[in-house]
C-alpha cells in the first residue's frame, strides 16, 4: 500500500581522505549498506584525492495501532 505523503530519509555524511584505495572505499560503503540499510545518495571525488559521501536510508515511523 503506497502512502501519500512525501518519504522521510536520514542522511549520514562520510568524508573519505586522501590516499584512501577505492577498494577500502567500497568496503567501508558496502559494510555501511549491508549492516545498516543505508544506500548511497550522492558522492563526490575531488581533484585532490578526497571522497565526500552522502548515505541515506528511509526512516520507518511506527503508527499507534489501539
């Protein structure tokens, strides 16, 4: 059943330094997805080597049933 009010999503924010492999990168993202149902949003790489990474996940409210 589709609800009819906008979807409401966390954002975690992951600044990845320097010099960080792109398979340590993938591994940390992928932990973070598998673990804590995080997908990403949006991801920047910047000339000088640093990823900036916007996670986000849907967030579930629970309704009073009685």
């Amino acid at each position: 059943m589709a609800s009819s009010r906008a979807s409401t999503w966390e954002y975690r924010e992951i600044v990845l330094p320097r010099g960080t492999k792109r398979d340590a990168a993938r591994a940390a993202l992928v932990e973070l997805a598998e673990h804590g149902s995080w997908e990403l949003a949006r991801l920047v790489l910047y000339p000088d080597g640093r990823r900036r990474v916007w996670l986000r996940r849907r967030v579930i409210r629970a309704l009073r049933t009685a």
